[in-house]
C-alpha cells in the first residue's frame, strides 16, 4: 500500500501562486506513475496533470502554461507548482499515484487540501 500526504492548499488571491506537495510512503516502489486531480463544490473530480516513471507529462487544457508537475523520486514527493491562479482553480487538490505489484494494478488517493482562489 501506498501512503498519501498533500500540504501546501490555502487562500491566495487572483494572479497569484501555490505549490502544492504530495509526500508518499509505504510502498513507493509500485509507483508507476503520479498526478493531481481537483475537485470543486458540486462539480466532478478532474485531471491536472500527470507524470508516469518514464517522465511522460499530461496537463489539463485549463491549466497549461500555468502550472506544472514535478517529482523528487530522492524524497518520495510529488509537486504542483501553479502560477497566475484564476479564481477558477478554487477547489480540493487531490494527489493520486497508480501502482502495479504481482497482485496487480491499483491507485491510491490523498486526502486533498483546498486551493481557494479570490477575484
């Protein structure tokens, strides 16, 4: 099993930045790859971005050019650093990773953290 920690949501004004930290443990080498959902009041859970092992990256249209994903695989952590924040990025940030062990394939979520965007 694969562990989850995000940190680094709060309230910044329009124009503004955040990074966004997601710290893994436990099983970190079924790691196959690492992305950043959000989730805003009455809406569905979406894709940020996400990374696979081999360095693949996927963004949302919303939130190309503005924010981007990285990992230090030395620390187990994943970042999203988000740039020029509009107040539609309001909402939960979730880390997930997928994982592959011989029991097969599987996917583990953070808690989340809030991401409140003011005008």
């Amino acid at each position: 099993q694969v562990q989850l920690v995000e940190s680094g949501g709060g309230l910044v004004q329009a124009g503004g930045s955040l990074t966004l930290s997601c710290a893994a443990s436990g099983s970190t080498f079924s790691i196959t790859a690492i992305g950043w959902y959000r989730q805003a009041p009455g809406k569905q859970r979406e894709l940020v971005a996400t990374m696979s092992n081999g360095g693949k990256i996927k963004y949302a249209e919303s939130v190309k050019g503005r924010f981007t994903i990285s990992r230090d695989n030395a620390k187990n952590t994943a970042y999203l650093q988000m740039n020029s924040l509009k107040p539609e990025d309001t909402a939960v940030y979730y880390c997930n990773v997928d994982t592959i062990t011989t029991l097969g394939p599987s996917y583990y979520w953070g808690q989340g953290t809030q991401v409140t965007v003011s005008s």
